[in-house]
C-alpha cells in the first residue's frame, strides 16, 4: 500500500506573494512542511504538486536542489492537477497537505491516517469540523476517491479545491473525521497573509529558543503563554479562498 504526501502549493498567492519561500527559523518555509511531513508515521513518500506557470519555476528549483519530486500541472484546476501527480506516482492512499502550513504536526497527521484505515473510509479529515487550528489541516483519502472526484467535479469551485466535491458528497463516499477533545479552530497557524507570517515568525523564535520541534502541545504553549502573539492574525477570517470561490460559483 503506497501512502504519499502530496504538497499543494504555489507562489502565485494574491495576499503574500512567494510566500512559501518565506524564511522561518533558517529555513525556507515550504522546506519546513516537507520535513515535517516525511516524519508522520506510514508514509512512503512525500512529493511537490505545484503548476506550469514560470512563476512557480523557483519553488521547483528549490525543491529540486533538496531532493524533492515535484510534479507540475494546471495552476487553477488543482483536483487535474492532484489526480494526475497520485497518478503519476502511483498512489494507493494520499494524504493531502498544503504549503501553507509550516507546523503541520506529524503526529496529529499521523491520528488521521491511523482512522482511515480503521474506518476502511474513502476519505478522512480533522476538518469537518475544524477543531485545531488553522495550519494543521489534513485530508486522507484512496486513490479511488480521488479518481471520483476527477471524474464528476464540474463547478470551478469543485476543481480549485481538491477535495470540495468528496466532502459535500457524502452519500457517495464513506467519510470519516478526526474529533479532539478541545476545540482550538480559533487559532490560526497558517501561512497566508502577512499578518501569519509575523505570528510565525515570532513561534519559530520562541521554539528555536528553547529547543522544541513544535508539536500542538509546544506551539498552543506558546500562544497561551504570550496572548500578544495570539492577537497578531485573529482578524482573518478561516478559509478565505474557499468563501470566494463558493460565491463566484453563485
């Protein structure tokens, strides 16, 4: 069973342009979320799905200077994009990522991926609902859910984000989700905006200070700890992207 990572992400963003190649903690942000997701446990392999467009060529030269496939597709139908890397690489099971998410925990990844194939789902997630926070999202799913998907997303909506049709679907997918005790969705450790990348930063600081990797327990220390930090980014609103492509679907 080949279980593969598969990194959405591009430079092309409206909010933060290059924001992936973004310095936090000496490190490149996106080379962050490759590192983090080749620790969660089951993974056979990590890859980069980015697009054809010249202005993603600096990710794909990075990523090859460390060693990293990327595969290169259509820049605004992400769902062509993802079905044909799963494909390429032959994925039975892909475990879904953005690069947009620098502390991406590889544990609480890890919970998702251990459900699926306790449910026997086509698809599991710890976003419906979101409980953690923002930044720690993660999507499981089987090749065949995908392929489904491929075929019979129609709206623009439904091919830009990958996974929109599976999970507003659910009498054709068995759908599991991931639940937490604690809900902490209001929190906010994505990269977005500029206003993330500030919060970031200063997490990445207080981590590389006292000599944590930044598991959720480490980073909600933090944030707990220094309510200032907290208040950097809470005036963006979750999943933005999503809110806009949904309205000009009308």
């Amino acid at each position: 069973m080949k279980v593969i990572v598969i990194i959405q992400v591009r430079m092309g963003s409206t909010r933060l342009p290059g924001k992936v190649l973004l310095p936090l903690g000496g490190k490149p942000a996106i080379q962050h979320v490759i590192e983090r997701a080749k620790l969660i446990p089951g993974i056979s392999q990590v890859i980069i799905a980015t697009s054809t467009s010249p202005i993603d060529d600096p990710l794909a030269q990075f990523c090859d200077s460390i060693d990293v496939p990327v595969f290169r597709g259509s820049e605004n139908d992400v769902l062509d994009r993802y079905y044909h890397a799963a494909l390429l690489y032959k994925a039975d099971v892909i475990v879904r990522i953005t690069g947009d998410c620098p502390l991406i925990d590889p544990v609480e990844s890890g919970k998702v991926i251990e459900k699926f194939f306790e449910m026997d789902c086509g698809y599991v997630s710890n976003i419906n609902p979101p409980m953690l926070p923002n930044g720690l999202d993660i999507e499981v799913f089987s090749m065949a859910t995908l392929t489904k998907a491929w075929e019979n997303a129609k709206k623009k909506s439904e091919r830009e984000h990958v996974t929109l049709y599976i999970y507003s679907n659910p009498s054709e997918f068995k759908i599991g989700s991931v639940l937490y005790p604690e809900d902490l969705s209001l929190y906010r450790l994505t990269l977005d905006e500029g206003n993330d990348y500030a919060l970031l930063r200063e997490v990445f600081d207080i981590l590389e200070k006292r000599g944590q990797f930044g598991y959720l327990c480490e980073i909600m220390q933090i944030l707990k700890e220094n309510p200032e930090i907290f208040e950097i980014n809470q005036h963006i609103q979750r999943n933005e992207g999503l809110a806009t492509s949904l309205h000009e679907d009308g």
